[in-house]
C-alpha cells in the first residue's frame, strides 16, 4: 500500500514510520509532508492509497488538505493530539484516528480497519468529519465569570495573554477576559486563520494589515503585535502562504 505522512513534526513522522516497519503491514512510504501546500502537491503527483494526517499543519490544518483532494481516491488515518472539538468531529465521522503519541497496537488496529472498509464508504465517513467539522469549527465558547460567550472566530482580531489570562479582541471594539493561558487556546486557533508570532499573542491572519521587516505586525485596526525572532519564520511561512490563497 502506497502511504503519504503529512505531519509537521520531524520526530512523530520518523516515530510513525519506526512504528510501521516494525508492524506486520506492507507499505511503501511514498513521501512526507509538513504542510497543506507539499501535501496537496505530493498526493496529487504520486496518488497515495493512504495518507496519515495531521489535524494541524504549518499551514493550515487537514480540512484544507481535504479541500483541495476531494476528488482523488485514497483513505485516511487522523494524527491528533488530545483535542475535544478534534475529536468529536473524527468520533461521530466514524473514522480512524491515532493519538500522540502514536501507540503500535493502536496503529495495528487502525490499520486493519482501513484495509476492510470499502472506499466508498471510507469516503462517506470523511464527508461526515468535514461535515461537522464545519458547523463546530466557526465558533469559540469561553467560560467567563458569570457567563458562557460564544465567540465568532471570523471576527476575533488577535489574542494577548498576561499572567494566567487571555484577553480575546474582537470586532466592534468588544473584548473578553478569561482565567487561562493562551497556550491553552492556541492549538484550537491554528486551526482556523490564527498564528502565534508572540509568546503573549495569537493573530488573526485575515486582520493582517501589513507585516514591517523589522519584527512589528500592523493590523486593521491600528494595533502593533511584536514577531519574536524564534517565532519569525513559522510566523513568515503562514503569513506568506496565506496571502498566496
């Protein structure tokens, strides 16, 4: 079986392909991806028959990998962390999926289950995924002092967190405070249009006014966000691509 691995990180991409030399399954490792962009690119020359797939990529996340393949045949076995939205979506597509870290036997099992389901309805379970995907993926729920706010993530403009809180800016000048790290959010933003460019913030690409060479972001309404420097080329190569699309 032709496998395509489209994960950003090196070390679960190598973990992966330990794993599946050491199991009892004959695949031929086709290529590996870290992005939206090479994976689309990949898939498309070398037409895998499955991809293991990240929820989150440097560019994107899987959704818009699916997007762009709709019309190609292979199935799909989900690489995630531990993420609540993430996973109800993949639980009520009836898909496989693998947790980081990837466990063998969970890999065996995985495996198996994509090589006895037809690809017709491998493809039916995916459509389900990106169906509900869809409907959950637009919103963000915070837990306030004395209040549940739903959020519209199209009109989030950036994120600061100071001290144990994240203050979440929107449009129309409104703001929201809550009592958690925006470490806690920031796997939930990328995949939507959120970059992290800033150990005390996450952006909005779309509210990108301009990017200043000199480590500053400008957005749309006058707000000067800081690029640190360990943070400026993951932040360069989204904002790039993103105003590629």
């Amino acid at each position: 079986m032709k496998v395509l691995i489209v994960e950003d990180k090196a070390y679960i991409r190598q973990g992966l392909i330990n794993l599946l030399q050491l199991i009892d399954f004959e695949v031929d490792i086709i290529g590996e991806c870290e992005s939206v962009k090479e994976a689309v690119i990949v898939t498309k020359a070398c037409k895998p028959e499955l991809v293991f797939l990240d929820i989150n990529l440097t560019d994107g996340n899987a959704f818009d990998f699916l997007e762009q393949t709709e019309q190609l045949d292979f199935k799909i076995i989900f690489i995630t962390a531990y993420e609540e939205y993430a996973l109800k979506a993949l639980k009520i597509g009836a898909v496989d999926y693998l947790l980081k870290p990837v466990d063998i036997n969970d890999l065996e099992v995985a495996l198996q289950k994509v090589v006895n389901t037809p690809l017709s309805e491998h493809k039916q379970h995916i459509n389900t995924v990106k169906k509900v995907w869809k409907e959950e993926d637009s919103n963000l729920i915070l837990s306030l002092h004395d209040s549940f706010q739903v959020v519209d993530l199209n009109e989030l403009i950036y994120c600061e967190s100071d001290k144990g809180y994240t203050t979440f800016y929107c449009l129309e000048n409104k703001k929201y405070m809550v009592s958690k790290t925006l470490k806690e959010f920031e796997e939930r933003l990328t995949n939507a249009t959120f970059i992290r460019p800033h150990q005390s913030f996450m952006v909005n690409l779309k509210f990108i006014d301009k990017y200043d060479k000199s480590g500053v972001i400008y957005l749309k309404n006058g707000k000067k966000i800081p690029v640190s420097s360990r943070k400026k080329e993951n932040f360069l190569r989204a904002f790039l691509n993103w105003n590629k699309c």
